[in-house]
C-alpha cells in the first residue's frame, strides 16, 4: 500500500454511472431554499411584475419573473448586484445553478428586469413588512428615524448648482468682451496696415479669435438655457447625468446621489419603514417618516426617535395632532451667547396665564398687538418696557447700547415645542436607543455589504434598487431571528394558504368558461338559464 502526504481528490476523467444530482450539492438548511420558498410563496402577479426577455431570439418563450426574482434575491443578499456578474455566477455557482434551474438569463434581461419592475420590487419589500407584522417580530411600540447618503450613479462634476452656473456665465461674458476688444483692435491694425499681398496670412489670427468668439456664444447660450431651465422649475441644481441625483452635504461630506430615509422597529431592528429621496436637509422628514411606519406597523400610537437634524417646529405639531409621540434633541444655538456672557431667549420663561414673557431680572414682556409670518409661521411679538431695561441691573447682558428694549418672537403653536422641551428633559436613555437602532441597518448595509452607492439613475428605478436591498436586509435577519426551520415552516403555511386560494379561483373561472360556452343564452339574458 502506498503512503500517501496529502489527500487527493477524484480524478476530472472519471466516468461515472449515477452522476450527482444538483440537489445534492445544496446544504438542506442553506439559505437559498428559503429565497425559493419565499418567491414562491408571493402573488406575482397582485403584486405587479412583468416578464422578463428572451435571449433565445424570437419565437422563445419569457423568463418567469419568479426566477428572476430568486436571482436578484440570492445576488443582493451575497453582495452581487451588477447583471453581468449575476449572469456568471447563474453559470458558474453551484446554489444558483440549483435556483435557476440551470437557466442563465442573460445580463440585459438581467438588468431590463430590475429597470422594469421597480413598482413591484417596492411592493415586494412592503409584503415583507406585513410577513414580519403576521410573525411579531415587529414591536409597533417604538421607531427610529435616521437617513444616509448613498452616490448616485453621476458624478460631481456632472451636476450644477444655480450659483456655478451663474459664476461660470460671468467668466464667459468677461472672455467675450476681451476677446471682442481684441476684435476690434485687430480691425484697427489692418485699416492702418498697407494692403497685403496674396502670399500674405495676415487675417489667420483674426478668424482664430472669431472662432473662439463663436465658441463661447454657444456656451452663453447654453448655460441661459440651464439658468432659465432652473428658474423655470424651481430647483437649485441641474443634473445631467442622473436627472434626480442631487449634491448633498452634510458634516463635510459632499456626495452626488440620495438621501436613504429609514425607520427602525425597536424589537429586532428591522425596517419596517423607508423612502429614497434627493433632499439633503432631514428637517422635513420627520412627520412624512413617522407617518408612514404608523401606517406599515398598523398602531394608534408610535413613538419615534431621530437626531437633532430632524428638529422642525411644523413636523412636531404634525406628529402630535396624529398619535405619534416624538423625541428630537433641538441644536443648541445659544453657546455663542452664553460664552460670552449674553442671556438667550432661552432664559426668558413664558407665563401662560399671564401670556407673557417673563425675563432673568423679573419684568414681563408683554404681547404686540398684530403677528408677523416667517416661514409660513405666524409669530406674536413680545416686547419689554424701555423703563424697565434702562433700570435693569442685566442690561449690558442683554441688549446693546443703541437698542432700547428686548423682544422675542412666539410661534402660535409654540406650546406644542414647549410640551417637547418638557418630554426632553429626561430623554438620555430615549437618545442612546436611538443611536442603537438606527446606525445598524445602515452599517450593515454599507460596511459588511459594501452597499454605499446606486447602479442605477433615477427615482424610480433607485427607489426599486432601495426596495430590493431594504428586503434583503430584513430577510436576512429575519431568517437569523426566526432560524431556517421556523421560517420556511411559516412559508409553507403561507403556501398552504395560497393554493386553496388560488383553486377556488381557477374553479370560478372554469365554471364561467363552461357557462359561456354552453350556457350562450345564460350570459344574454341571464333570467332564461333560471330554474322554474
């Protein structure tokens, strides 16, 4: 017997009888098993998607979208997303040989799939929402809002701000008129100049400086178009790659892409809610986030954390006019003040029943008459006593020597902020879970999944892409929460659910294929086909 250093394998020439099955190559608790049972357990057709391509040419039958589905599936959860590499790995890798059934579509069937049933993809995630509802993996208690920007499929360069694009036709009319100034002195040399002979090339530089001339009027022309494009819309920045990505800044950070809005269920850290959209500003998200896990979680009441740059006055009141009870930490604006020694506003205590300000030093500002809009908030005055200021031992604290009295503006739902000012008070443990629950999706996403930018352009098929990463998010932690049994046992109950369904469906249509058929009079005049 020969002894062997090291294990060999099996020889790629051996002929074998009974050759594997391609079932057997997939573990019976792999992970792709549940993507299989979970598409199959989806109404694809309520849900809205359409058939993929053929790459047999004509004549051939379409791909399902069901497998095509599985496919983007399998790839979004293992951090394949490019089509072409989806189409390798359909060929190449064992599991989605066993999930395609040996198909293997072709990259623009691919690719067209994912552009064309954006809708449905959104759908989907959102199906999922309700399956982890009908599970109870979903508190309904408590959310965290939080967002983060993803790049677009533009770069910087190729998107203009209303301030470049105006900088930029300035610089251009400032070469036109030099260039034109240098026309005409051009023009001055050959009237002074004696007539020059046929060999002479005199007038070259002259046409080359009309040419560029030309050359930037078209450019004029063009950047008045983008302006007046702008103003025409009401936007600040004009993309030209990515008609929908914008610029967005945030602590530095400069990006050209969207901003990821989600909310965060605080029983397992799931999505149970989010939105894709080119603001960079979170203040105006707060109320539309909350509002729309309200909705997905089917509660009365929710309670939502996010971070200071959710703070708005409007979205507060909002969410308290519609059961959701908020916590946002308002920016701290009066450090500059204090540091100085100068009093804020915020040292002025509002006396409801009196309605009036009271200041540090114990005198009442008292209401104007009329109110001020800013914003599109209506604000009422509140104004000091000059005799009061003058005697006021905190005066050189407070105003300067030209101003004669002090004055602050009120919000007339300004007690809406004050019950938040109150609810913050003792808000720290609120302030850490929120960090918990709403870093995590996004770290995951970003950090173990490398998914930090778009691979496709505008909203719709963005907010499609969202859709298909947000679902393999849940699905994942979901399948880990629950484990492989549990879950695909919830799948097949969903299964055995769907197939009555669907027989009493295809039983009604079958009764009325026959009562179309042999019943003619049935279906003219339905009285006639009536028992007597």
């Amino acid at each position: 017997m020969t002894n062997r250093r090291f294990k060999t394998g099996v020889s790629r020439d051996q002929v074998s009888l009974l050759p594997a099955r391609v079932e057997d190559y997939v573990g019976r608790d792999s992970p792709v098993r549940a993507i299989e049972a979970f598409v199959e357990a989806l109404d694809l057709d309520r849900l809205g998607f359409c058939h993929g391509g053929t790459d047999g040419g004509p004549g051939q039958p379409p791909y399902d979208p069901a497998d095509l589905l599985k496919l983007y599936l399998y790839g979004y959860t293992n951090r394949i997303r490019s089509s072409r590499a989806l189409e390798r790995e359909a060929s190449r890798n064992l599991e989605l040989i066993w999930l395609m059934k040996q198909l293997v579509p072709g990259y623009r069937t691919i690719a067209n799939f994912r552009r064309d049933n954006w809708k449905a993809l959104k759908a989907t995630n959102r199906e999922f929402v309700l399956m982890m509802r009908e599970l109870g993996l979903l508190g309904g208690e408590m959310v965290a809002i939080d967002g983060a920007f993803f790049d677009g499929n533009a770069s910087k360069a190729s998107i203009k701000t209303q301030r470049k694009l105006a900088k930029r036709l300035a610089e251009i009319e400032r070469e036109i008129e030099a260039y034109g100034a240098a026309l005409e002195a051009n023009d001055s040399a050959e009237a002074e100049r004696p007539p020059a002979g046929p060999d002479d090339g005199g007038s070259a530089g002259g046409e080359d400086v009309g040419q560029k001339v030309a050359a930037l009027m078209r450019k004029r022309a063009t950047l008045k178009a983008d302006l007046a494009q702008l103003k025409e819309t009401g936007q600040t920045q004009l993309s030209r790659t990515d008609a929908d990505a914008r610029l967005l800044s945030k602590n530095g950070q400069v990006v050209a892409g969207y901003n990821v809005q989600i909310a965060v269920d605080d029983r397992h850290k799931l999505i149970s809610a989010s939105e894709v959209v080119n603001d960079g500003n979170d203040s105006g998200q707060l109320y539309t986030m909350a509002k729309a896990a309200k909705e997905e979680l089917g509660v009365d009441t929710l309670t939502v954390l996010a971070d200071t740059g959710y703070y708005n006055g409007k979205a507060l009141k909002d969410c308290e006019e519609n059961g959701i009870v908020a916590y946002v930490p308002r920016a701290q604006r009066s450090e500059r003040l204090a540091a100085q020694g100068r009093l804020s506003h915020e040292e002025f205590i509002y006396d409801a029943a009196a309605d009036a300000y009271r200041c540090p030093a114990g005198a009442l500002l008292q209401p104007s008459n009329g109110h001020k809009v800013n914003a599109g908030r209506i604000e009422i005055r509140y104004t000091s006593r000059k005799a009061d200021c003058d005697a006021c031992p905190l005066r050189s604290r407070c105003l300067s020597a030209k101003t004669p009295t002090r004055s602050i503006q009120r919000w007339e739902h300004e007690a809406v902020l004050d019950r938040h000012r109150a609810r913050m008070a003792g808000a720290e443990a609120q302030m850490r879970r929120r960090a918990e629950l709403a870093e995590h999706p996004f770290g995951t996403l970003k950090c173990r999944a490398g998914y930090r930018h778009f691979l496709v352009r505008g909203f719709d098929k963005v907010r499609g892409e969202w859709g298909l990463m947000a679902l393999c998010y849940n699905f994942s932690r979901v399948l880990s929460i629950l484990g492989f049994d549990s879950f695909m046992a919830y799948l097949a109950k969903c299964r055995l659910y769907l197939v009555p369904l669907l027989l009493n469906i295809a039983s009604a249509a079958i009764a009325g294929f026959h009562t179309l058929i042999f019943c003619p009079k049935a279906r003219i005049c339905p009285e006639l086909s009536a028992p007597a």
